[in-house]
C-alpha cells in the first residue's frame, strides 16, 4: 500500500478516535461537534516555567561525560494540575545568547533560579495559553548547553532529536547541567512539532530525516536542506568562508574553550574545493527523506539569497516522493519570517495547522490548498497542489540574434556560438539592465512580448556546453522577467519589510515577555525587470557533481547548472530573457583565472517547469517576434549585497 494511502486513513482513523473520545467525555449538548479551534483558557502568567538538561548521549567536547543540552520550558500550569498532558512546539536554535531570534533579534533572559522570563518569539505568548507547552532547545555548544557545534552534523541533530526522546520517555534529563537528579516530562503526550526560521528551520529538517518518533510534524521557515548546497553550487563556492567561521559565531565560550579539536574536523571535512565529502554526507537530509514521518509546512522567500531556495526545492521534491503530507508558503521576500510580511493570516494558519497536527482537531486546514503564493506584494493566490496540475518540463532553446550576444529564445534549436569573458566585477543585476546591448560579460536570449501569461513553477535546469581558454572557469544561469513591475525590495537591507513603529500583539504578555512586536510593511520598488531564479556551477564538475578537475584550454565541456525552486507568473507584454554568464558577484565567489567562454547554442538549453507545457510556451509566443528593441539600459533592484555578511539566522 502507498504511504500517502496509508497516512489518508490514518488520518480518518484519528479523526474517528478523537470524536469518539470527546463523544465519551463531553456532555450531549457539546459533544455533537468536535472543538475547530484551541481557546486562550489558560493563565500565561501563571506558567510553569522550568529548565530541565537532556543527555544527548554524545561527548562532542571530549571531557569524558556525556554531553547535556539546555531546554528552556513555558506550559500551562492548569492541565498539569488536572492531570492532562499536552503536546510541545519546540524551536532549537544556536541564537539563543549570541545573535537574537526574530526581526527584533530577542534572546533569551533568565531569572535568579535560572528560569526563563523571556523567550523570543511570540510562540510561547500565543500557543502556551492554548494548551500547548513551549520548549526552546540549545543547540549543543550554545548558550547553557554542553557540547560542540558541529553545524548541521550528528551533534547539531542529536541536540534536538534527544529532546523528542526525552519527551516521549526514550531519553534522560536532569534537573541540573551537571547534578543527578532527573527529571521527566510527565506533563506531555509527546505529540511535538518542530518550528523555526534558517539554521533552527535546518533543525527541524535533520531532526524530521531521522524518522524520531514523536515527531509529529514540522514548519521549516527558509531553511536549509543540504548543507552543502548552502556553501556551493555544484563546485562553485557560494560564499568566501566555509562552516567553521559559522560555528565561530555562534558557540558559547565555554565551547570554544573546549572545541578546537571539532573546529578542526569542521575545516578537514569542508574543503574550499567544493568537492563533496562525507562531512557534506552527514549534513544532506534529502537524501534521507524517505524516514520523515513527520508533516511537513514549508515556508521561503523566492529571493532568498541566503538560504538559496534550492534548498526548499530539492526538499519538496523528495517529501512528494515519499508521499509525506505538506503544505507551502512561496512569498516575494529574501530571508524574512512570515510573521513580518503577513502577519495575520500566518498566525491564524499556523494555529490551525498546530491544532490539527498537535491536537487532532479537524478544522479542515488539510483540505485547504496546499500552496500560497506572493504574486505580488500582498496578493497572494493559491494552488491546490504544488508544482500545479498540468505542469510539465519544457525544453527551450538560445538562438543567435541580430546583435552579438543578443540572441532569442525559443523551441527550435539554434546553431552557432556566442562568446563572453568572465568579470567579477558584474552581477546579474548588470547583466540584466543590459540585456538588449551587446557587452562582453554575458549572453543573453530573450522571447518576443509573450501574448500570454506565462507561469514557471518549480526546479529548472540549465545544459551548457562551453570551451574555455583557461584551466578553471564558473558559469551562472539565470532567468529574468522583462517589462515593469512594482515588486518587493529583496536587495534592500531588509530583503522586502519595513520595520514600523506601532506594535501588534500576539498572545498575553508578561513583564518580562512582552507578545506585542513591531509591525512590518512591504518595502516595495518599480523594476524594469526581475531576476527570478537562478543557478551556477564550476564547469571543472562538468563530469562529475562530487569532484572537479582542472579544464583543458581549447576543449568544449557540457555541465548542468540546477535553477533555484521559483514560482514566477511573466505577463503577456512582458519578455522571458535566460542569460549565461561567468562570475555572479557577491553571489559566487570568482575562479583563479578570468577565462573567456565560448557557449554552443545547438548544445545548450533550459529545461524549465511551465505551467501548461510545451503548447503553453507555444501559444505565448505565437506569431512574436524576437527582435531585440533599442539597446537601452533597464532599472532593477540594487546589487546582491556580499555575500560574507550573510549568515542563516534571523
């Protein structure tokens, strides 16, 4: 039998049990309809509010004992009074003491008995009065907790899935970091579900790969999926350090003081060569998606250039395969949290998510379209299934135009060659404000004014075939929408939000924990075009995604470059351009050389998910000419900004 079949009845078996349940408990008059929503009966200020130290089993810091991670508990004292157990969001996170939580960039304070009083984020706020308990998990290495971090890795995944142990009875804790005395997790059913935004996000993926029981369903906010495709790009370094500058960041000091020896394995296991090794192995949770047991609520910004959204892309594409139950957020923004570009709807959908994954409610939240999409800023639209019904891989060809380096793009297979010298010093952003001129660091193929909206949904790929004139050469792939628009500022600083001066509040506050957060808006800006995916790739991978070797001057190479995930809707008016290019700045880092490239048109082309297929593509372009217009230079967003200032976090 199917798992999607198996989990559809395990669903309906559930659903059956909870009524029966309430049927069996409730009076007459309540019980003929089962609760849709959790209610704030709880008193938040009466909380219990406690920290507990689970043993992970490990000795990442070599001091010859077991490992312990600090997790930080806000629950309801009512239903533990009662002698009812609740279930747990938990978010584990290496930012809890060195780099803050959310827009606002809480930590977490304590108070003289070593308890939490505030825990950021709003989750406690809003979900503890509903009958859920919160839990915030050090990871190994940080703040309170022993250990080492080993970013991503065994430690990483094990901070976290010991915790799910601990609260479904598998796993000790202790009342103290170092003392004897246990504690357990009588409160809890163990039901959990992981939450978080990048590396906490990451977390959650790890944690859902190792099929921990438990687990009940997780909601990744721009998150990593392999560890590797955040740091390369089949070869190409994508940013100019590598993992263990990143645990630097974020390990407490006692860590430090302790981790030398797992800082080194970090430097040994990940080298600058983007070859992969096992060290990126243990890191890639893709390839154990067939263990997730857990739900799966996706959320990412399409211009995320920090987390790059083929990490979402790979992710979806093997939870759909091994049939796990999911659901996506797809917004405009870069690396930012829902709950500060769409504030109301996401709380109002988390909390039904939660309840029905936690509390078994059949609110009708898994009968809802599977995917919301940011079409423009604030307009969001939906699919029932995501990539939609009827979408097909269709191949597109580059042809030579009337221009040097200014070709078309289209069904038929062009011939040819078009030439162009790496610059570091351009990004896609100059590329594309010259897409109608003849330059000499790209080349770019455009369709005609399409006659038809023309929607990409999904992974594409791009095949090029190129000889170089050195022994080391990275090419980029991107795809750009041509015509106006008015669309979120990713580039700014903020990556598509302003933060605002009023607050919003999200649950019941306490002194030290206020639910009241500031209030965001889009920060929009009027484009001339928009890249909207992107790939790259060191052409000495070209015979293997694993390991590159040095290229042979004057021989032609056949590579595929893997496009970022997008879902991209380009307007009849408007124009489909894919430029081919070398360095993209600040997004990847430069080869040693500065090789001129000549691409062969007759053996490169796109391989890109349009909604409708082939005949879609066909109908938007029937009859359009490509002729390239006046070679004016068009207005975009700003550069990327570098790519060493990133770091997954907030």
């Amino acid at each position: 039998m199917p798992k999607r079949t198996r989990f559809t009845i395990w669903r309906s078996l559930a659903t059956a049990a909870t009524a029966a349940l309430l049927a069996t408990f409730l009076t007459p008059a309540v019980a003929q309809s089962a609760p849709q929503e959790s209610q704030p009966v709880y008193s938040y200020a009466n909380a219990i509010r406690e920290a507990v130290w689970v043993d992970t089993g490990l000795d990442g810091d070599g001091d010859g004992k077991t490992d312990r991670v600090a997790v930080d508990i806000v629950r309801p004292s009512e239903p533990a009074s009662e002698g009812r157990k609740v279930p747990v969001i938990m978010d584990a996170s290496p930012y809890y003491s060195c780099c803050g939580r959310g827009n606002e960039g809480q930590l977490k304070t304590y108070d003289a008995s070593g308890n939490v009083v505030q825990m950021p984020l709003f989750y406690d706020n809003y979900f503890v009065p509903r009958g859920y308990a919160f839990v915030g998990v050090d990871l190994a290495g940080t703040n309170r907790s022993d250990g080492c971090v080993d970013v991503g890795g065994r430690s990483d995944i094990q901070s976290a899935k010991a915790v799910v142990d601990w609260l479904n009875g598998r796993a000790k804790a202790y009342t103290t970091r170092t003392g004897t005395a246990r504690a357990t997790a009588s409160w809890t059913n163990g039901k959990t579900g992981m939450i978080g935004k990048s590396w906490d996000g990451t977390i959650a993926n790890g944690v859902a790969a190792t099929g921990v029981k438990g687990l009940k369903t997780i909601v990744p906010i721009s998150a990593i999926s392999s560890w590797y495709d955040y740091y390369f790009a089949k070869g190409a370094p994508l940013y100019d350090s590598g993992p263990d500058w990143l645990s630097n960041v974020v390990e407490s000091p006692d860590a430090q003081a302790k981790c030398a020896a797992v800082q080194q394995k970090i430097v040994d296991g990940a080298p600058r060569t983007g070859d992969w090794t096992p060290f990126w192995t243990e890191r890639d949770y893709v390839k154990d998606a067939s263990k997730v047991k857990a739900s799966v609520f996706l959320v990412h910004g399409l211009q995320d250039l920090n987390v790059r959204t083929k990490n979402f892309g790979q992710w979806w594409d093997a939870l759909a395969k091994n049939g796990v139950e999911r659901k996506i957020w797809l917004s405009q923004t870069g690396h930012v949290d829902p709950f500060d570009y769409r504030r109301d709807a996401w709380v109002d959908t988390l909390h039904r998510w939660f309840d029905h994954e936690l509390l078994g409610y059949d609110n009708g939240i898994d009968r809802r379209p599977m995917a919301d999409v940011e079409r423009h800023p604030d307009q969001w639209e939906t699919s029932k299934v995501w990539p939609p019904s009827g979408t097909a891989t269709t191949t597109l060809h580059p042809a030579q135009g009337t221009r040097a380096g200014v070709g078309t793009l289209g069904l038929g297979k062009g011939t040819g060659t078009e030439t162009f010298t790496d610059n570091p010093q351009e990004s896609e952003t100059d590329w594309a404000a010259a897409i109608d001129k003849s330059t000499e660091d790209k080349a770019g193929f455009v369709t005609g004014p399409l006659k038809k909206d023309l929607r990409l949904s999904g992974s594409s790929k791009v095949t090029i075939t190129a000889t170089p004139t050195t022994a080391t050469a990275h090419l980029s792939a991107v795809l750009v929408d041509l015509g106006p628009d008015t669309i979120r500022d990713y580039a700014d600083s903020a990556e598509g939000i302003t933060t605002l001066t009023n607050r919003t509040c999200w649950g019941e506050s306490t002194a030290g924990d206020s639910a009241c957060f500031l209030a965001t808006q889009a920060k929009t800006t009027a484009v001339d075009y928009n890249v909207f995916s992107r790939g790259w790739a060191d052409l000495g991978n070209h015979a293997s995604a694993t390991k590159g070797v040095p290229l042979t001057p004057g021989k032609a190479y056949t590579i595929t470059l893997d496009l970022a995930a997008t879902d991209h809707v380009v307007p009849a008016g408007h124009r489909l351009a894919l430029i081919v290019a070398g360095t993209d700045r600040d997004l990847i880092d430069p080869p040693s050389t500065t090789p001129t490239l000549t691409v062969s048109l007759s053996r490169t082309s796109a391989q890109l998910p349009l909604v409708g297929g082939a005949s879609a593509f066909a109908k938007a372009t029937a009859g359009v000419k490509s002729t390239a217009p006046t070679a004016t230079t068009l207005d975009g967003v700003r550069a990327p900004r570098p790519a060493a200032q990133r770091v997954p976090g907030n």
